[in-house]
C-alpha cells in the first residue's frame, strides 16, 4: 500500500521565503590547443527560490546543510548546472556541485543547491 506525499508544503515554504535572484548559465569550452576550459556566461535571468546565507545563522549548530558552502538556495521549478552563478544584492554565487533532489519515497520535493561565493 502506498502512502500519498504532497510535496506543496515545501513549495508554499519556498513560496514564503523566496527571493529574487539573477541566474547566469554557464557551458564550458575546451580549447583545441592546449585543452584549457573556458567558461561561456550566457544571458542572466531573474529565478525566484528561498535563498539562505551562512553568515545569517544564529546558532553555530544549525549550519551542517551548508556544509563548506556559503549559501543555500531552494527552488523547484528550474533546470540550474553546475559552474553557474546566482547573484544576490550584488555578491556573485557559483554552484559547484549539482543540485541535490530531495524525495520522500518516490514523490519529489524540490531541490538544494549548495552556493560558493565567486570572487
């Protein structure tokens, strides 16, 4: 018997906290010469998702889901690649690991993004 999960508490939770973001997709180039990587910045689009900064927890012991990351973003609507960035109030973010898909049993949630600020 399978038990019914409804993954719109967590859309209505991102709904609450969501911000507006700017996303730059990004594909690589691989040279012929040499084989160094180039990163191609495509058109940046505004995405809305709950954005959460490291720096803003107050309690040292709440911050394992960063991990080593700056930032976390949760979203449930978007396709975002690894290398990319998101802007937010002017600092630049880059996604350096694909996004985690969350899931209770076999119904999708939404995913996480791990943000590492780019300089």
């Amino acid at each position: 018997m399978g038990i019914n999960f409804s993954n719109q508490i967590y859309k209505t939770m991102i709904d609450n906290f969501k911000k507006s973001l700017s996303y730059t997709g990004v594909t690589t180039q691989i040279s012929n010469s040499g084989g160094k990587e180039k990163l191609i910045e495509a058109t940046a689009i505004n995405i809305d998702g709950a954005f959460f900064m490291k720096e803003n927890v107050k309690d040292p012991t709440k911050t394992g889901v960063f991990q080593s990351a700056d930032a976390i973003l949760l979203y449930y609507d978007y396709t975002l690649t690894i290398n990319s960035y998101i802007t937010y109030n002017g600092v630049k973010y880059q996604i350096r690991e694909l996004p985690t898909k969350r899931f209770l049993g076999t119904t999708s949630f939404y995913f996480m993004a791990r943000l590492y600020k780019y300089e």
